[in-house]
C-alpha cells in the first residue's frame, strides 16, 4: 500500500511538471464550464420560479431546458441537491482525473482525484 501510494505521487507530480496547468484551467476546464453553464441557469430559474432546487435535473425539461446532457467529453455529469443548496459536477483528463464542482456559494472549485 505505502508503494502505490509513493508511486502515485510521483505519477501526478510528473504529470503536474508536463502540464503545468492547475485544476481548473485549460481548454477542457472552459469546456467544460461551458457546457454545463445551461444546466447552472436553468437550475437556478428553476429556483426562482419554484422558491427550492428541483430533486433531479430531469424536473427542469421542458420547462427550463430542452433536453438534459448526461455527460461531458465521455465523463458523467453529476447533480447532488443538499438541503438548500445543490452541486453540480464534471469530470475531465488533463492529464490526471479532475473534477470541477458548481456550488451556488462557491461558483467552480475544481481538484484532481
């Protein structure tokens, strides 16, 4: 266990030396964004037309969104209401897993795995 735990530190810390680029940022991360920025808004008129966050993205078609995209770039989008509040997350590669997270608090905070 301490081996795979060395060896993969020192699989993302290379990594993070060929990329240089920190979770969050880059052309997948604003694509990411992006993408899911529809599901942000209708999510939030959602709210403002129902006073609370809807319990699955599907409550929003048709009203405050056409269709429901289920993933970004092959990773699953996922949604999580808690209490008030909700978040709304998406995965990418760059070279490690990241996930970017939307809280209606916080906007996008993202992190590798």
């Amino acid at each position: 266990m301490k081996t795979f735990l060395v060896l993969l530190i020192l699989i993302a810390g290379v990594a993070y030396l060929i990329t240089r680029e920190k979770p969050g940022t880059g052309g997948k991360a604003r694509v990411g964004m992006s993408r899911a920025a529809p599901l942000v808004n209708a999510v939030e008129a959602y709210r403002s037309a129902h006073g609370g966050y809807p319990a699955a993205l599907e409550d929003l078609v048709p009203d405050f969104i056409g269709s429901i995209p289920h993933e970004i770039d092959g990773h699953p989008i996922i949604y999580d209401r808690h209490g008030s509040t909700y978040g709304l997350t998406f995965s990418y590669m760059s070279p490690l897993p990241t996930h970017c997270t939307f809280t209606p608090t916080q906007t996008w905070t993202c992190a590798w795995l």
